[in-house]
C-alpha cells in the first residue's frame, strides 16, 4: 500500500507542472507590432478596362523584442466586379480560396508554441485580380477599395491596409435581331399564311430602357408588298 501512495503522489506532481505550462503560454501572449502595406498596379488615377488586369501586392511584417505573431492570417476580399485570378504561393504560408476572396495562414512553427509569422520576418504575397470583358458600363468611372485584414492571436495587434483601382467602362449601345419565316417556301395561293417570328436581343454593356424593332426596313422590302399583315 505504501508503494502505491508513494506512485499516486508521483503521478500527480508529474501532471501539474505540464498543466502549469501550458496555461502560461495562453495568458503571456503580448502586443506585437505589425506592418502592413498594399499597393495595386495600376492604381487610381490610371484607369482599367474590361479585360484587363490588376496586382496587388501585400508586403506585412512582424515586430517585437517579447513575441512572435501568433496565429497571422491574411485575409482578402476581392471587390465586386473584380475577379480573382492567383495569389502567389510561399513556404511560410499557405493560401487557401473561396471564390473571389483568400487566406494566407502563416505556417513557421515559433518558440511560443503554435505557428505563425516570427518576429523580425517581412514577406511578400503578390494577388492578380482582373476585370471582367462584360462588365456593366454602371462601374465607368468608379474607384474600388480593396483591403487587406491582418489578424493575429496577440492581442490588440490585428492591422489592415487597402489599395485603390479605377475602373473606365465607356457606354456601348448594341442589339441583335433575328428573322424566321415558317414555312420556309410557299406556293403563292391567296389566303395562305406565313409567319415572321422576330426574336430581339440587348447587347449593350449595361441596361436598357426599351428595344424598338421595325419589320419592314426603310425602304420596304419588295415582297412584303404583296402580303397582308394579319
């Protein structure tokens, strides 16, 4: 019995310690002072067109005597109607997309316990975003913003920066009709009907008011001068 009381004390002076530990590194985590700069090319006021392309590029650093950034992850939306194409890849980090917007988790294993971005480390992560070739003629003229959010587990440290494009999407007014006649050929009795189905289509880069289709063309075509509309 003696033996087995000696083995349970043991056994408990082994466990709290190890408890102890572990608790500290979650209440000790301190302030760390991040930087963070964005910047797109081409940038307001040079302007972008449908199809074109823009580069973001994200440049963030981790600063302190005490600490790491614990945790980092950078996260960016792209604003509508930019499209995300690629995000540049690293070995300190790992990004991961959802439609037009990213993560990049910071991966260095750090003193502190966890992961992160070690203090006195810059990196650079580089995000091609483009416009659309249909985008609305309602963007001409529009600047976008977009921002980056910085987020760590260290308190009171998470930062944000942002860039800013300047869409040109001058107005085009264009439609498109079609003409089909059923039956394709007639023998030409009197009172025989043929039908002329007129389909109309806005093609313009933004919405329109109405669509006007005349039927026939000035001048009128020769042989709607011999049949009746009905």
């Amino acid at each position: 019995k003696a033996h087995a009381v000696v083995a349970t004390a043991v056994a408990v002076a082994l466990v709290v310690p190890t408890t102890g530990a572990m608790q500290a590194t979650a209440d000790d985590l301190v302030f760390a002072l991040i930087e963070v700069s964005k910047t797109a090319n081409p940038a307001a006021p040079d302007a972008l067109i449908p199809g074109e392309q823009v580069v973001f590029d994200i440049e963030v650093s981790c600063s302190s005597t005490q600490t790491d950034c614990i945790s980092m992850k950078i996260a960016d939306a792209m604003p509508v109607p930019l499209t995300l194409v690629s995000v540049s890849t690293g070995t300190n980090y790992t990004v991961a997309i959802t439609g037009n917007s990213f993560v990049a988790t910071f991966t260095t294993p750090l003193d502190e316990g966890g992961v992160g971005l070690p203090a006195g480390e810059l990196v650079g992560i580089q995000v091609v975003a483009a416009v659309p070739t249909n985008v609305d003629a309602t963007y001409n003229g529009v600047t976008l913003t977009n921002t980056a959010f910085v987020t760590v587990d260290n308190p009171d440290s998470n930062v944000q920066d942002d860039a800013q494009v300047l869409l040109s999407v001058p107005l085009d007014l264009e439609s498109t009709i079609g003409k089909t006649v059923t039956p394709a050929s007639v023998v030409g009795l009197p009172n025989t009907v043929v039908n002329f189905d007129l389909t109309a289509t806005n093609t313009s880069n933004t919405a329109v008011d109405q669509l006007i289709v005349e039927d026939p063309a000035e001048p009128a075509l020769a042989q709607l001068d011999i049949v009746d509309l009905v």
